[in-house]
C-alpha cells in the first residue's frame, strides 16, 4: 500500500527538521577545514543512501500474511488502540502460536519463513509493520548497522511502570546509554573479579544444597528452578554490593529481613512480567491485578536496592585508594561517577533480566550434560587436571568454555531479540526503512545446518576442532545479542556458569531420566517441565 501524499508530506518535513538540528549541532563542532571536508562526506554519503533506494526493492514489496494486513486496515480506524502496538505483542504472539500449533516451539516461525522466505513482513493488527529475519547475514546486517547506542525494544509493562514512576529505574536503551560510561563494560569484563572467594563459597554452598534435598533416588524435587534462581540472584547481588544475602539458606531468613523481602520481590516481579507481556495487555487501559503485582513488588525492589547504594555510598570514603577490592556499585561511583539514580537502573537490569537469563543457561547447561555423559565424563577430566580453581584456571578450561558456549547456541536465554533501526538498511535487496521494528530469531539462526554439522546436537569439540570460539560465528550464536553491544553482565555470567559447573563435576555426575526438557520460547524463556535431575557423588 503506497503512502498518501500528505504522509509524504509529513514524513519529508520530518526528515526535513531532524536534518537541520543534526546540521546545527554539527556546524558548531568543525572548523572550516572540516566544513570542506565534510561536504565531501555528505556528498559521498548522499550517493550511498541514493544506491540503497535504488538497488533495493521497496518495502511494501516484503512478503508477509496477508491476514495480518487485512486485520491491520480493520484496527487503523481506531488511532487510540493502534497507538499501544509494538513488536512486543508480535513476539509474542508468534512464540503462543508456536506452542499452541505444535509441540515443538519453532514450528509456527519455520513454516512461515518456508512460505515466505527469509525475510517476513508482520502488519500488526494495532498499527505499525515488523520485519522478522533468522539468517546469519542479515542477523549481522542489523547489529553491524544499530550504531553506538542500539534501540532496543523495552518491555512494554517496565516502559509503562517508567512512566508510571515518572523517572523509574528500568532498562535503558538508545541514547540514554550516554549517561552510562564505556568504563563500564569493561568493568564487567575485567579477568579479576574480587568477589571470586565469594563466588566459589556460593557454589560451594548450591552443591550442599543438592546434597540436601536429593530424595532417595538421588533426585532433587521439582522446586529445583527455585533454587536455580536463588543461586543465581546470590550470585549477581554478591557481585553488585560484594555482600552476602543468604537466599541458598531461605529457612534461617526472617521474613521481614531485607534479603527476604528482596526475593519475595524479584520472584513477584518476574511472575507479573511474564503475565504482563502475555496475551492482551489489558493493563494499559486499567489496572489488572498483574499490573498491580508488577507495581507494588518493583517499588519494593527499588526501595531495597536503593538501601543497599546508600550504605555503599556511606562506606566509599575509606576504600577510594583500594580499587582492586571495589564491589561493581562501588566501581560505579568511583571510577563512573554516576549518581545513584544511575546505578539503580544498572542493578534493576542486571536482576530482572539478568538472573532469569543466569538461571535459564545454568538450567539447560545441566540438561545436555545429563543427555551426554561422555562429555560430562570428558570435562571431568579435564577438570581433575586442575591444581586450584583460582579465576584464571576456570577460564582456561577451554572445553568447557566450549560447553557454555554450545548450551548457548542450542538453549539461548533470550531466543528472539528486537531492535528499532536507527537508519535505512537493505535486507535480502528489500530496502528497510528507519524506525522499523526488527525480530531476530537467534534460536533458529544458531541451529542452521549450513553454518554447523549437525546443528540439532549438542558437541562442544566443534568450537575447539574448528578454532569457532574466537570467530565471527560468535554473531550466528548471540545469547544476549550482538557480540559489540551485548549485555554488559556476559563475562561476568560466564565465570559465574564455569565456577559453579567446576564444583558440580567435581562432586557429581548429573542424570535426567524424564522427558525432553525444551525451553518455552516466550519474552522471557523457561523450562517446560520440572527439573528433577538426578545427581550421583563420584568415588
């Protein structure tokens, strides 16, 4: 359907104004020299885009449903309703569609993209268009073109309650990545982590942990997510305020502690994003009980975390001269400078994202072990080899830094990533126009038979035989997007995995004798049955 004129219109005067306040704040920066220079640049420039427009074919030409066009002319009577639309509810909708249609959960996306081809074309029933890829060259294109600061998709419901709380702390993105330092993802990246002891006493204490609550038959209940979890929010709190909380040992917590009230919060919120962001959202014209949930249990995580930064910022004036020993909030306000607000917005990040993610690589990391005890039996000895489980000698342990990886590609945390493009790309010769929302289907990218032999199984020895760890397939396997501007937590998440899986081999061999364990491809991913692993000590 072409644009009417007065859309042209408006779309040219918009062009029109954003081009000259870019020119305003650019012409105050350069000399004249750079002037001359930069219109070579723009000339240069101009001549690209202008090849772009005409190599491509235009976007109304993208294959789609045409259902979803017919139902998208029916709702653009109602302005109102189609204002609330985002790829959000698209996403979901395909991954409820999945699970309805077929047991397996990349049935309805298969058949789509074998209908259509590789490049799919969604019209949202509420307004807008959705543009879905899973091939590794396009997946590239879109993350080698979202520049510096990506334009993510939020959460819907987190977006709500932001606006909600006027200046709430939830994710950011766009940007709003300004305010916070380059510093800090090299922060999280650094090779000496000074909570390591810590770390390894939280593993050590998730392994007695399994020790006490295996039955008879060496199993453990089907609560064992909830531990995975509390193991995981131990983790990343530990590392963020360099304090224990105890949620391994959640009998001896007072239920009116902090620690307590803490994840009672974190589960509570987590329960109402899924909720949220599943079916209808009916809590954007009133108040659900769910957006209720969401509210009271993110005030409470808020008001917790902010204690936690106003103690830490109590006690900075003693350690400013031992860096070495900063906790990350500490590392924020003394190397970052950034204010408390800031901080708060990292942490609640790093939590409500980052300990489900966490828990969901742990979780099927343990599965394709108990589904290959050969591999299980050769990391074991590679582990024995071990003299001491410093951080170094966790991070060399190249096998099973290749077992994380293959856990990754098969069970990604996050298995379908949205962004908003931040300017003109061409995908497949369709031309995609700037503010176009962009799914990735990651899960079926990485098992894609053309970039692995045998995609469908789990062998770790393809990232060593093949020399793949350091390669551009780390951008076909993106657990939590593109390797340049991923979650800023990853190397932090991956030591975390490989100090606690050194422990566990160490004491045990894991087993599954159940069902295929298969992850619930929704916003936010989960197993689909209980996790009753059966963990026998070793001699």
């Amino acid at each position: 359907m072409k644009p009417s004129v007065t859309q042209v219109k408006d779309h040219t005067l918009q062009s029109s104004a954003t081009t000259m306040n870019v020119a305003e704040r650019v012409y105050e920066q350069i000399t004249v020299t750079d002037l001359n220079r930069m219109v070579k640049l723009e000339h240069v420039q101009a001549i690209q885009e202008s090849e772009l427009v005409y190599k491509s074919e235009p976007f109304d030409s993208i294959p789609g449903p045409k259902s979803l066009r017919y139902l998208s002319k029916f709702w653009s009577i109602f302005p109102v309703v189609s204002m609330h639309a985002t790829a959000r509810t698209i996403k979901y909708l395909l991954n409820t569609g999945s699970q309805l249609v077929s047991s397996r959960s990349s049935w309805f996306l298969s058949k789509m993209f074998h209908q259509y081809g590789p490049v799919v074309r969604l019209h949202t029933p509420f307004g807008g268009d959705v543009v879905v890829v899973n091939r590794a060259e396009h997946v590239r294109e879109v993350f080698i073109n979202e520049g510096r600061y990506p334009m993510q998709s939020c959460l819907d419901c987190l977006e709500q309650y932001r606006k909600y709380k006027q200046e709430c702390p939830v994710p950011m993105y766009g940007v709003e990545y300004e305010k916070l330092p380059i510093g800090i993802e090299e922060m999280f990246n650094t090779s000496n982590l000074s909570n390591f002891e810590m770390l390894k006493d939280i593993c050590d204490e998730f392994v007695t942990r399994i020790l006490g609550i295996r039955n008879r038959q060496l199993e453990v209940p089907s609560y064992f997510q909830d531990e995975i979890q509390k193991w995981s929010l131990e983790c990343l709190i530990s590392a963020a305020v360099n304090k224990r909380m105890g949620f391994l040992d959640s009998a001896s917590l007072d239920s009116t502690s902090k620690p307590s009230q803490l994840l009672q919060a974190v589960e509570k919120a987590t329960t109402a994003i899924r909720r949220c962001e599943s079916g209808i959202h009916l809590w954007r014209f009133f108040n659900t009980p769910t957006w209720y949930s969401l509210v009271q249990n993110c005030d409470v995580l808020g008001s917790i975390l902010s204690t936690y930064i106003c103690e830490t910022q109590d006690s900075l004036q003693r350690k400013k001269d031992e860096s070495e020993n900063l906790s990350l909030v500490e590392t924020l306000f003394v190397k970052e400078g950034l204010s408390p607000e800031d901080v708060l917005t990292v942490l609640f990040d790093m939590i409500l994202v980052g300990v489900n993610a966490l828990s969901h690589s742990v979780t099927f990391l343990m599965y394709n072990f108990s589904q290959n005890p050969r591999t299980q039996q050769k990391l074991y000895d590679e582990i024995k080899q071990l003299r001491a489980t410093n951080m170094s000698d966790v991070s060399n342990i190249k096998y099973l830094k290749a077992c994380i990886q293959e856990s990754f590609r098969l069970n990604p945390p996050m298995p379908i990533l949205s962004r908003v493009l931040s300017k003109d790309i061409s995908l497949d010769n369709y031309l995609i126009p700037k503010g176009t929302n962009v799914l990735v289907a990651t899960h079926m990218c990485s098992r894609r038979e053309e970039h692995f032999d045998d995609a469908h199984l789990f062998r770790p020895g393809r990232w060593l035989e093949d020399n793949l760890l350091n390669s551009e397939y780390n951008t076909i396997t993106m657990p939590f997007g593109y390797v340049a501007n991923s979650c800023l937590a990853l190397n932090l998440v991956e030591v975390q995995i490989a100090t606690l899986f050194v422990k566990l081999i160490q004491k045990f061999k894991i087993e599954y004798h159940y069902g295929e364990i298969r992850s619930k491809h929704h916003i936010m991913s989960e197993p689909n049955r209980p996790l009753k692993f059966r963990f026998v000590e070793r001699n």
